[in-house]
C-alpha cells in the first residue's frame, strides 16, 4: 500500500526538471527521512510564501515557478518533494468555512467567495506513524504580522488562520502534527492517494464566470493585499 504513496501523477510531477533542480541544490537526498521532512517543510511555509495561483489544480512544477501557494496547491508541492524523497504521503480533503480569510481577501470580495472553501492538509509518514502537516500554509512572515497585530488574542479567526493560540500555533515541525487553518474546517472528505483524485470527484473551488474573473483579475487583487500586509502590517 505503501508504493501508492511516493507514486507520481499529473499534479504530483516530481520528475519535472525544475522540482529535480531544487532538491539538488537544497541536497535534500543527502538528509534522512526526518530531516528531510523538516527541511522540505519548512521550504513550503516560509520560501513559497502564502498567496492565491490561478487555480487549485495545477502541477507541482507551476507551484514552484510561482513561488507562493494557498492549502491546496502547497499541499501539492509539498506532497511532489516528499515523494521524489520516497518519503510516503497523501492527501486529506476538506471544506472550510471562509471566514478565516477574512483579512486576506479584502471585504468587498468576501461577497464572492463560497462559504465553504476546498481545504486540504498532507499526511506524512515518518518511522512508521502517520502525521497531519497543515501547518505549512502561512509563511512566517505573515504570521508574525498577525501575531504583532493582535498580541492579546488566544483564539483568532482570521487572515487565514483559525487556532486556539495565535501566539504559539502548532506550525513547528516536532514529533507532532501541524496545524494553522484547522479549527475552521467544515467538511471531511477524507484521504486520497494524490489531489488529482480529490479535484476529479470535488472540482475547484470555483466555477464559470467567476472562475474566469478570479483567474484573470480577483487573484491578484488578492496578491496584492496579502503582499501589502506581509510587508507593511495590519491596519490599525
């Protein structure tokens, strides 16, 4: 059952010589499972910062050459890496509730966006146990911005992040599971052996017109607003 969980597929396209490239250059093979996780983790959260691509669906290698991702599409690079390093993963799908990106998407888009948005987290294993890696979404920087904004706050809703603890979330890697978005999930779809099977059954999050508008304009205006507030704060 294991082979099923470092297998390739179209968005887990790990042979794809820019994926190659980078696991070179880091000397990813060169590490043990568990540090490779750690350094493969880490890469994901903070060096392909959060921000929205063009859709959920789209290879590891397009990920990578955007340079920043959502849930969904780092869960792809994410899961891509970990395989090319035959460490096993798979893919857990969920909805969440769009409320925990209130913040990120600015106010007057909120109207635009489904009240349940696809949501996804990777399940690792490591020396024989099953891990959840959620916690990989939010880059540091933003996160710290969040944290900066509202040092009072335990539970926090918001900028896309729903925890019980915005000052010390689970988003270091330990012998634990990660989690940062997790406390606003609505739905479990369950476990799939790679994306292309969760989006061939579920889709995108978005649909026609508004599919269109989101990939041609909306992502950007998002973009930027996330942009803004990674490198100038929150407003006051």
């Amino acid at each position: 059952m294991t082979k099923n969980y470092i297998a390739s597929s179209e968005l887990l396209n790990y042979q794809h010589p820019t994926i190659q490239s980078l696991i070179e250059h880091k000397a990813w093979r060169t590490l043990a499972p568990e540090q490779a996780l750690q350094a493969v983790y880490y890469f994901i959260r903070d060096e392909i910062q959060f921000g929205y691509n063009r859709d959920d669906a789209i290879p590891a290698s397009d990920v990578l050459n955007d340079g920043y991702g959502q849930c969904n599409t780092k869960s792809t690079l994410f899961m891509a890496l970990l395989r090319a390093l035959n460490i096993p993963c798979k893919f857990h799908g969920f909805t969440i509730y769009n409320a925990l990106q209130r913040g990120v998407i600015p106010n007057d888009l909120m109207l635009l966006a489904p009240k349940r948005i696809l949501h996804s987290w990777v399940e690792v294993k490591i020396k024989g146990v099953w891990l959840n890696h959620e916690g990989f979404i939010i880059d540091k920087t933003l996160l710290t911005q969040v944290q900066q904004a509202y040092p009072n706050n335990k539970n926090f809703n918001g900028y896309g992040i729903n925890v019980s603890n915005l000052q010390q979330p689970d988003n270091e890697i330990t012998t634990e599971s990660t989690y940062i978005q997790s406390g606003g999930i609505a739905d479990d779809f369950g476990i799939f052996d790679t994306p292309d099977d969760f989006y061939n059954i579920h889709g995108s999050n978005l649909k026609g017109f508004k599919k269109l508008l989101y990939r041609i304009a909306l992502r950007h205006i998002i973009n930027r607003n996330v942009k803004n507030l990674r490198n100038n704060g929150l407003p006051s």
